[in-house]
C-alpha cells in the first residue's frame, strides 16, 4: 500500500481544491447548487482519486484511479473556463488556475507512464 501524501501530486491537487473552495466562496448563491457545487466536486475529486487509487493492490488498479482523477482535472479545468466566462473569476486568476490544473494534468500522465512501464 502506497502512502498517498508522499505523492507531489497529490500535495499538488489537494492545494488546487483549498484553492477552489476559497474562490467559490464568494461564487453568486444562486451557484451554490450549481457551478460551486460541481467545480468543489470536480477538484476534490483529483486527490481523492489519487489517494484511493494509493490503497488499492495493484500498480493496474492505481493507474485507473490515475486515469479517473486525470478526467477530474479536465472537468475541473473547464469548469474555471465557465467561470471566467460567466465573470465569476478574474482572466488573471482563471488563467493561474488553469496552468495549475495543467501542471497536474501533466504530472498524472507521467505517473501513469511510470506505472505502466514499471
């Protein structure tokens, strides 16, 4: 069993959420059940993905929890595009997000690199 906090990914992706859940924080009301809800899921969902993904047997097993946290990043990066979009966020922000959300994205592939060639 692997220990999911020794991954700089996961460190990674669980920043991204804190970051997350301060943003939407001041998302309209309306949002709550909307857009704060499902880009609060999407985010939380890369490490919590990460960190299932770490308990389970097999370097197999991990690399589809991998696969599923790297669909989460995707979600999660469109979600900032709708934001901005929708005003919510500042370009400036949305864009710092986004490299983020990428910087994660690249970081995921390369792990499920790893594991496939090990």
């Amino acid at each position: 069993m692997r220990d999911f906090k020794k991954y700089h990914i996961w460190k990674l992706s669980h920043d991204l959420t804190l970051d997350i859940y301060k943003l939407t924080h001041g998302f309209p009301k309306e949002e709550l059940y909307g857009l704060t809800s499902q880009i609060r899921r999407a985010s939380s969902s890369i490490p919590t993905n990460i960190s299932e993904g770490c308990g389970r047997d097999s370097d197999e097993e991990f690399n589809r929890f991998l696969t599923i946290a790297l669909g989460s990043a995707c979600e999660t990066e469109y979600l900032i595009i709708l934001a901005k979009d929708l005003t919510y966020v500042e370009d400036n922000q949305s864009n710092i997000l986004i490299e983020r959300v990428n910087l994660i994205k690249s970081k995921i592939y390369q792990l499920k690199q790893k594991l496939k060639n090990a």
